[in-house]
C-alpha cells in the first residue's frame, strides 16, 4: 500500500533523481522553472508517495508564485508542480493520490483563514481538468518563456481576483514589498 509523506522528510537527492527521471535532465529549462525561480516550495502542501516497499514513486511540489499586472501590481498564487511519478508506475494512482494531498492542503489553509490563494500550473488540460484547473481565464496571462497557452491551467473558485493580463513570476520578498504599496 502506498503511503503519502511530507516531501520534507525525502532526501533532496532522491527527488531530484526521480524529476530527472520523470522530466529528463533538461528539466531547469523549462518555463515552470522560471516562474518559480528562486523560491522555495511550500513545504506544508508538498508531498511525496512511497511504494508499498517504502521506494519514493512519486513526488508533487507546490510554489509562491505571483501574476504582476500591467501596472506592477503582483497578485499571490500557489503554483502546481512538477507532479512526477516514476517512469514505469504511472497510471497507478500515485499522481492522483499526490494532487488530492496538495490541493487538500491549500484547501484546508483556506477553510482555516489563509486568502484564497487561487492555483496555476502548466500541465495537460484533460488530464488536470478533474481537479477543475481550465485555461479559460489565463489567455492573456504571460510566462517569462515559451509554453503551450491552452496548458497554462488556473484553479480557483473567483477568478473576478484575478487581473485578466498579467506576467507569472516568483512571489519573493520584493514581490511581497511591492504588493504592500
């Protein structure tokens, strides 16, 4: 039986090993890395699943990230991801498991006071869709790199928060400033 853990108590070492795997060593390339750049995952609503063997099977990771208007004003979000399952163990409910852990977590921060942080991810519409994450409201938003619009997926119950143009980018302590004034 799988068991769900903080990502904390896995060894870095060992979920970098299984992002290489499931992504390819090229994987800082990507845009998500860049909207992510320099910050550091919410420890609280990150998870890792281990294999009934307790072998680390998969991993899901959850961001500060913000969308900066056109007049400089940044917006807070929680960015989804990388979700990663070993190569060899998707389609085992180990992704699954991992995202109703997160999004479980955000939901629960909510229900306990925190804002409505809405969630954002680059991932397949379809496949993300059962958590109700759609690329309706993100048409205008920009990403500080190439990416497919119709995989830049938004999860939130008000999307009316949200500006409707915008560039992602990490929520930092400047962004934090900025946000005060």
């Amino acid at each position: 039986m799988a068991t769900l853990v903080p990502l904390s108590a896995v060894d870095p070492a060992l979920v970098e090993q299984l992002l290489d795997a499931a992504f390819g060593e090229q994987r800082h390339a990507r845009t998500a890395y860049r909207i992510r750049d320099g910050v550091d995952y919410l420890p609280a609503m990150s998870f890792a699943v281990l294999d009934e063997e307790d072998y680390l099977a998969g991993s899901i990771q959850l961001w500060p990230v913000a969308l900066t208007d056109p007049k400089g004003r940044p917006h807070p979000l929680i960015m989804v991801g990388p979700v990663a399952v070993v190569p060899g163990r998707q389609g085992e409910g180990f992704g699954r498991a991992l995202m109703a852990a997160s999004l479980g977590a955000v939901d629960a921060a909510f229900d306990q006071g925190a804002p409505p942080f809405p969630q954002v991810m680059i991932g397949d519409p379809e496949y993300y869709g059962q958590w109700s994450f759609t690329a309706e409201h993100t048409g205008d938003w920009h990403c500080p790199g190439p990416f497919e619009r119709e995989r830049l997926l938004l999860r939130t119950g008000n999307p009316a928060i949200l500006p409707p143009e915008g560039m992602l980018g990490p929520w930092t302590a400047e962004t934090s400033a900025a946000a005060k004034d």
